[in-house]
C-alpha cells in the first residue's frame, strides 16, 4: 500500500505551505521518491533526505551578499549499492510511473517545469506529455547496461495519478 507523507509536522502555517510543496511517494516503509514542486519556497537551508541516503537532496534560500565559505570536500570513502537519480524538469510537462523494489506499480505524479524529482528506490517509468527538457544528475561511473533492469510498465488503464 502506498502513501504521501510529509516529511516534517510543523505549527507554523507557512511552513506547512511550504511542506505542501514537497510530495514523497511511499510503498510501505520503502521511500521511494521526493519531490520539490517549483513554488516551494523556505529561508535558509533544508535537507530533505535522511543523512543515509546516498544522494543528498537539499534546498538553499539565501539573500543577496549571503557568503559560503570557500571549502573543499575530503576524500570519504563511501559505498553506492544502487543508483539514485536527481531530475530537473527544465520544460514541459510529464507523468512518472513509481514501482516497488519488487517492480509492484505503486503510483503516479505529474510533472512541470520547475520541479525537482529525486528516484530514491524502486523501478521508475516516464510518459512525455509534452515537449519536456530534464537534467538528471546520478552517481557514477556509469555502468552501462549493468546499471538496470527494464520490466514490463503498467497498463494506461491501471494507472492512478495523484496530481
């Protein structure tokens, strides 16, 4: 069974806008997808994956004459076991077909130019519904054929799109 879940409860009624802004598709205690709607909005800085995920997704809202610090990042070895995949919709408009682990369809969503997507688990499948321009963004090195599996996507009349 699958569900929306919010990533945190606040009080605070902007930031429960804002958290409205940013859908995550479940398949019973398995994450297998988040993501930022382009109107999502939130001063400072948010991480929206837990620190064990192997992509980090985060989002940054700073002012004008806001500095990082110059740094450089270390050497920390670390172990992918699978591929994650961040998209950008840059144009258009598309509908993603999330699957478990298990390649179970779970559900669908739209979307639009703006939108951010992180494919944290399970098989995943997309439909163009317009002319669309994404950038994806994946660990590497790239491993060719050996980096998936492709199985039968689910039939139009089972899909249940949640908008």
């Amino acid at each position: 069974m699958s569900s929306s879940r919010p990533l945190s409860v606040s009080a605070d009624k902007a930031e429960r806008g804002a958290a409205a802004l940013i859908d995550t598709i479940w398949h019973a205690d398995t994450q297998l997808a988040i993501i930022i709607r382009a109107g999502y909005v939130r001063e400072g800085i948010t991480f929206l994956t837990p620190d064990d995920f192997s992509q980090q997704l985060g989002y940054m809202n700073r002012p004008a004459g806001y500095r990082i610090a110059a740094h450089v990042h270390n050497a920390v070895p670390r172990a992918v076991a699978f591929t994650r995949e961040v998209l950008f919709i840059k144009s258009g408009r598309l509908r993603a077909d999330f699957y478990s682990d298990e390649r179970v369809y779970v559900e669908s969503r739209i979307l639009r130019a703006g939108d951010v997507l992180l494919l944290a688990a399970g098989g995943h499948g997309f439909e163009m519904l317009e002319n669309t321009e994404m950038i994806e963004v994946k660990q590497g090195p790239y491993a060719g054929d050996g980096d998936k599996t492709l199985f039968e996507a689910v039939a139009p009349s089972r899909i249940r799109l949640r908008d």
